[in-house]
C-alpha cells in the first residue's frame, strides 16, 4: 500500500505533466503548491525530496524549485520508480543520525586535534560564506555541511564509528542534502542551522563534552521535527 508522500509524489508528477503547477520552468513556489494541494508543507517537503532524487526536479535555493523531466518514457519510469524509497527513511535517517552524532560530537571535544579544528572551522566559514553570497555550484551547501558532520565524527579517532558514519553519509549527502535545500528557500532557517553549525563548532573547539553532545542533540532534534515531523 502506498504511503502519503508517495501518493503525493505522484500527484505531484502528474500536475506537473499537465502544466496546472508549473510557472514557466518552475513550480510554483513552495507555500502556494502546499496550499494548492491542500498538504501539510512538512509532507510536501518530503514528496519533493523524492521528486529531486528521482532527478525530475532540481532545488536552487531561493531561486526556486525546477523541473528536471517530464517527457517520455524516462518519466513513467521515474513515476513508478517513486514508490521504491522506504515510508519511514527519513525517521530512521534521524534515529541514526542521534546515535552516531550525538555522542561523537562529545568524544571529539575531548580529542580533537588542531588539524580537525582547522577542517570544522573551514566547513563553517563555507557555510556562513554560502549563506551571505548564496551557491557558487550547485549542491555547494549539502557538501560543506554533510563535511563538517564527517569531520567532527573523524575528529573522536574512532576508525570503527568513522566507518560506519562513512556508510551512512552516503545516503545522508542525498537524501537529508536535499531537504537541506528545501528549507533553505524560504524563512529564518538558513541562519537557524548555520548558528547551529557554529555552536557545535564553539563547543567542540572548548572541550566541553556535555555542551557539545547537547547542541549536536538540539541540531538533530530540530532537523527532526522538520523533516519527519
């Protein structure tokens, strides 16, 4: 049985095909396609994340949501494709990420070497530079911010939890990146998360282990409530 977001995945597809939710190149922007559809934008949120990995859109920021595909044979494959991703992905992404980050982030507080300072720092003036001048590239803020999460958990010395954060960051980059991307189009978000980023950085850098297993736990938290409502 399908789920929500793939039905409205689907739906979404299909009106695109028909033209009744496109402007031009793009979708309408995302709080009228949610009204439009009479959805939650959370969940709406979550259907276009599959639209994006199916590559039938493509989120630029604040520039908008565009379409990627709509023709041919390549759609009604990508169409049935959709129902391919797992209902509770996200949800488990998250459960995840909190057992693995969250600990980590205490662990390299209090092993951390100047070179992983230096790394995290460099991650964070990325992030801080994309969010005052926007994407030079593409995907350039889902990179500098899945690095900086993998350098951090680099950063405990641990080669058996960096292996399997590096087997996790491989789905994280896709799926979770381009959620990213979502949010980041509209509202107080981007500085939200990029004040977060720093905060985790600042507490790493101390060596305080509780303060910084309490900011990984409220950065996750709320990407959480975000993205798996």
């Amino acid at each position: 049985m399908k789920n929500r977001r793939q039905k409205l995945s689907e739906l979404i597809m299909g009106k695109i095909r028909s033209g009744e939710i496109v402007e031009g190149s793009k979708l309408l922007p995302e709080r009228e396609l949610a009204q439009k559809l009479n959805v939650s934008r959370n969940l709406l949120r979550e259907a276009l994340v599959m639209l994006e990995c199916m590559n039938c859109i493509e989120v630029h920021g604040r520039e908008g949501i565009f379409i990627s595909n709509t023709d041919g044979e390549e759609f009604n494959s990508t169409l049935n494709s959709v129902t391919l991703w797992p209902e509770n992905m996200v949800r488990d992404l998250m459960e995840m990420r909190e057992i693995i980050e969250v600990p980590a982030a205490g662990i390299a507080a209090l092993r951390h070497k100047r070179e992983d300072l230096e790394k995290m720092e460099q991650c964070v003036d990325e992030l801080d530079r994309i969010f005052r001048e926007g994407e030079s590239r593409y995907g350039d803020g889902a990179k500098w911010d899945s690095l900086l999460h993998s350098v951090i958990v680099k950063a405990t010395g641990n080669p058996l939890l960096v292996r399997v954060s590096e087997d996790l960051s491989i789905v994280l980059e896709k799926y979770i990146g381009q959620s990213r991307a979502l949010v980041f189009s509209s509202g107080n978000w981007p500085r939200i998360i990029l004040e977060q980023h720093r905060e985790l950085y600042e507490q790493i850098k101390t060596g305080n282990r509780k303060n910084a297993e309490r900011t990984a736990h409220k950065h996750i938290a709320l990407a959480r409530k975000k993205f798996a409502g």
